[in-house]
C-alpha cells in the first residue's frame, strides 16, 4: 500500500527535560492537529524503555534502559489510531562506551535533551491503524 | 560535489510481508519512475543481511543476522546505477535484548512489517554512480 | 520550544575521502549561507570520534573508534552558535561483525565515503544556541 502526499507544516522545537519522550511527540501532534506526518529526533535521555516485537508470539516485550543515553536517532510517523494521532516512532540510543541500543519507542523514556522535527503530509486519504492479522499489530491497510 | 535539487512527489506506504527489503525498495523507484530521492523506513524484519566494506581489501562482506529484529531506522537515496534507478541504503536493527546491529541493506533482509517514505528530488543533473577508483565503491562523481 | 519553518534549499551531495564529517557539514553549511536546516548522511568512515555527555557531571566524554566503520546513519540540524551555523548531528555506526556504535558526532570521524542531504529551513525566527542552565547544554531557548 503506498500513497501520494503533499508537505504541510514543518515545525522544529525542543522538548523540556523530564517529558515522556513519546508522550511528548503525540501532544505535539495532537495540540497542532497534525494527524499524518514523519518525526525526527535527536538528543539525550535520562532513562528509556523501548519495545521488541516477538514475531512468534506476536506480543511486544519492552526493555528497560534505566541509565542516560544519546538518542542517536528516532524516526516515525503520526498517522491515526482509535480516532487520534499516534506517533509510531523507533530509536536508537548510545550508552557511556558509545555501545548501542535501540526499539519501538515506548512510555517511560524520559528527555533530558531533545531537538525534533515534525513534518506534516497533507493527503485527500486518512492513514488510519487497524489490526492487521497476518502480523499482530496495528498497521496501516495492506492496499 | 553537491547539487541543488527541487522537492517532487511524496509517496508513504507500508511493505507487505516477506518482501525482501531492498527489492521492494528499488521496486517502488521503478514503478512510480524515481530516479532521484531520498528514502526513509521503520518496522520489523524476520531476518536481515547487511554488507560491511572493507576499506583495506576494498571488498564487501555479508553479515546474517538470522534472527527477527526491529528496524531501528533505514535512511537511504535513490539515483541511478546501470541505467536503473539504485536504492543505497543502510539499516540499524535491534534484537529482543535491545542490542543494536546494522550495515548496508543487502538483499536478503524479509520484511515483516515496513512504514516507509519516499521522496522524490527533482534536478537539472542526473545523478549516476559509477566507479570511483579511491575507494572501489560505486559512487556519484567527485565534481 | 516550537516554530513553525518553511522548506528552503535542498543540496545532495558526497563528501570527499579524507574529509572531517563534522568539520565538512559546517562549511557547507557556511559556504550555502544556511543557519537553519537539517542533515543526515550514509556511507563509511576510517575511523569516528563520538560524545557521550554525562548528565550528571555535565560533561562531555569522547570515545575513540579508530577502526572502519560504516554510518549507519547520521541526523542532524543546523543552528546558529557564536554567530555561525553549527551543526549538532548525532552518529550510529556499524563495525564488521555488524555490531553498533554511536554518540554525539564529534571532530576526528573522518569520512571514507558520505553521502549527504542538507534541508535548509527558512523561518521569521533564528534559532540561536544559548547555554541551558538545566542540563549544562548550549540548546535553543526554552520558549
């Protein structure tokens, strides 16, 4: 499934330290009414919790990271789930001897520094997550 | 060597599942008529090969990681190589421990779920990879 | 902290070998006039040289990566500091078993082959780096 999309707004900030690193992205989108878009970002975290899926099992295990870290990148999408935007976002992050880590963004990163991008799409088609079946998870729709 | 370049289309979607990674990239350019842009991905694989190049032997080598892992992010481009559109890309992945892996998206690497985007540069230059002596690698040229 | 930007220049391009990663983004940052924007980057380096900042000592630490590796991926923006574009860009990198590295790009990562995008950003507002009591950092203002 692919879609044409055009730009919207473009907005670019910092996040305040002690935010909820997802928590925070989805309050952007939600507070400018952005509900399709891509995010990016860069910084440091004071503890991070992030998500693996098992496949097999078709449940995510989240992992613990309870020591500051560089994000040394997070990239996503806003799109729509349950009648709002939801920001679906994957880290990597660096510990103290540059060793790195990485998953699905989950509640409980905590910021200590963070630069973001957030890029609207405007689109005459909504991207909304529905559960997808073959995989377990709420994606977009297959066609 | 740089080149200004004009935004053009913007294409997102998500990958089915079992697609190898790298083709279905390279599939899309070729369907919408790409020869130019910029790619972006997160997601799941359920196994991934990656090339590290050794700049001494100046020769690839292919890492197996034989094993389901999160896309921690694939940043890549599209241009030319033999008259068809290239995808070069490289990919971070994370494991159930959250440990983090990566190299230059080889084929073999099977989505099991993939959002991506796409865009689209628009030039008066083409840009073509071709032999660069100094490294062996397939690269734009150096002016 | 947030503003709205609107898309100005696009440039793509390669780095030449031998280049400073960081050193090299900043002039081209400087020689296009361009104070605000984004960055990021693929391909190899000879060696790296990454910051991990201590939070709770408010310092920097460089670690050394004299080894080939591969960029996984590069993200960044440019703001101004001191009067100049600074790029402040963050690194994941790959060894040859694939395994992953990264922190805070620093001077002393020098490029074996890059290649790049820079996204200027035009705005009302500059974005000028000030230090930040908080976390001891030179970040945007708060508001």
């Amino acid at each position: 499934m692919n879609i044409a999309v055009n730009p919207g707004r473009k907005i670019i900030g910092r996040l305040a330290r002690g935010e909820d690193l997802l928590a925070a992205l989805e309050k952007l989108a939600l507070d400018h009414g952005i509900t399709l878009g891509e995010v990016s970002a860069i910084g440091a975290v004071s503890q991070a919790r992030v998500g693996y899926y098992n496949q097999a099992e078709r449940k995510y295990y989240y992992i613990e990271l309870a020591r500051p870290l560089e994000i040394l990148n997070l990239i996503g999408n806003i799109s729509v789930k349950d009648g709002k935007p939801m920001v679906h976002a994957h880290v990597a992050l660096g510990d103290k001897s540059g060793q790195a880590f990485g998953g699905h963004l989950a509640p409980g990163t905590l910021v200590f520094a963070c630069e973001f991008t957030i890029q609207e799409y405007q689109s005459t088609k909504a991207l909304v997550r529905q559960m997808d079946d073959p995989t377990g998870l709420f994606l977009w729709p297959p066609e």
